[in-house]
C-alpha cells in the first residue's frame, strides 16, 4: 500500500515541477533578453528590438525586417464600434511565404489602442501592412 501512494505522488508532483520549471524558464530568462517588452506590456501584440518586429508572446519570437513581406491586421469592424474590446489577429507574412499568426484582445486603453494605429507605427518601420475586416 506505501509503494503505491508513493508512485502516486511522484507521478502527481513531478509533472507539476516540470511544469513549474518551464514557466520560469520562459518567463524568467527567454523574455529577459528583451529590453524593450516593457513598452509593449500585456496591451499590444508586438514590439520593435534590433531592427526586428517581437510578436508579444509567452514566448516572444523577433522577425527581422528584411523578412517581412507584409503584415496582415484582422479584425472586425463592429466590435470596434460597439463594444469596450474588440479582437484582432496579427499575420506576419515572411518572404519566404510563411505566416506566423498571433491573437490579440485589443481594448481603448493601449499604448496603440487601435488597429489604424497599429498601422501607422508599422508604417513607421518601413512595413506594409493591410487592414482586414
């Protein structure tokens, strides 16, 4: 009866470490490398770092510029009419025709609040970008 209570809790609580372990690691060391995630915050989906776009992840993923062969902003119109929040997906188009797609719950509040500012900053950089509603 021990062996197997404690088979139990090995099989409960090393799961849990290592799952402990992985969100330290992220979150402790893979984001500190960036110094400028603090402009972006938890209220925008990328940041700019070393001439490259940062998509504002768990685990943040820097696109050079050189790549980037357009950036696509969807999102729906009426949300942002009608509601406090709106959602937006960000699709990097790299040159080499893959996209990397990340969700954003946007609200009025940001630093760019809204995807027409998101734009303009984009522009900003030298991107082209695309509006999709």
């Amino acid at each position: 009866m021990n062996t197997i209570m404690i088979m139990m809790k090995i099989f409960t609580y090393v799961p849990c470490v290592v799952a402990i372990g992985v969100v330290i690691y992220v979150y402790g060391f893979k984001r500190r490398k960036f110094k400028n995630r603090k402009d972006a915050g938890a209220f925008f989906p990328f940041f700019f770092e070393n001439d490259c776009l940062v998509l504002n992840t768990g685990l943040p993923t820097p696109i050079p510029f050189v790549n980037i062969d357009h950036i696509e902003l969807h999102y729906n119109q009426w949300e942002l009419d009608h509601q406090l929040s709106y959602r937006l997906w960000v699709w990097v188009v790299t040159k080499n025709g893959k996209t990397r797609k990340i969700y954003y719950k946007g609200y009025g509040t940001g630093k760019y609040p809204y995807p027409v500012d998101m734009k303009a900053v984009l522009e900003e950089k030298g991107l082209r970008v695309e509006l999709h509603m």
